[in-house]
C-alpha cells in the first residue's frame, strides 16, 4: 500500500464526480466546459486585459469630466441587474486625452454593462473607449445570489 499524499510533489486527480442534494442519485451530467463557463458567468465575470489599451467599453465624453452611458454586452445574460465595481486603474480615451476614470452610475442590465464614470481633459461629444492598461486593471460584473 502507498500513501499517494504523502508528498506535496505527488498528484492525486479526481474526475467525473456528480454532488447530489439528498439521499437520490440522478444520471450523472457532463456538462462542456464551455457550457459550465457560461452558466459561472451568470453570476460573475471580469473583463480581461489583453495587452495594453484593451478596449472594455465604449461611450461618449458627455463634458470634460464625464464619460457618459460607457457600455459593452455581457458575454452570457445575467442571472440578475448586476453591481460594477473597478479593480486598479481604468482609463478614458477620446482621441487626444487618456485620463484615470471612477465609476459613477450603474445603469446595466442582465443583457448589457452601461455605466457613467469621472474622467479629466475630455472633449465635449467625443467617442470615448475605456481602456485596461495593466493585467490589474478590469471591471468585476456580480449578479450573486
């Protein structure tokens, strides 16, 4: 006999494993990743940085201080209206002026993000993209229970 967690070095895997509530077994479900992805996804996800000055939304400078009804679609409908939050630092673009942004209204809904945010140096009525410059940087979109 030999003790497979004897080591931190060791790997002990555990595959196609079904948790049931109850004493009732039902056929097992073996869902794509894909699909298991997309059903998280409903409750939570967070833009991804693909390099510097990833595109996370769009939206108009609706004054030199606000980026208004900035906006994408979600990747899959929320479960509920989400909450936004901002981890590290985003930034607004409008062609000329790249400026820290702050989030400042939640609009969204279970099919779109749309929120206004703070921003400095914009010009009146331009496209206005909200940028991710570092891996740190993102949006966190939750519809948790």
């Amino acid at each position: 006999q030999v003790n497979a967690l004897d080591s931190t070095s060791n790997i002990f895997k555990i595959a196609l494993v079904q948790l049931e509530a109850g004493s009732v077994a039902t056929t097992f479900d073996a869902r794509s990743v894909g699909t298991e992805l997309a059903l998280c996804q409903r409750y939570y996800y967070q833009t991804v940085y693909g390099g510097s000055d990833t595109t996370i939304a769009h939206g108009t400078a609706g004054s030199a201080t606000v980026a208004a009804q900035c906006g994408s679609t979600h990747p899959v409908t929320m479960r509920a209206i989400p909450t936004l939050a901002e981890a590290g630092t985003l930034t607004a673009y409008d062609g000329s002026a790249n400026t820290d942004i702050a989030l400042v209204t939640n609009s969204s809904s279970t099919t779109n993000v749309s929120f206004n945010c703070s921003a400095s140096s914009l010009t009146l009525g331009r496209a206005v993209q909200i940028l991710s410059n570092a891996a740190g940087d993102y949006l966190t979109v939750t519809a948790e229970l």
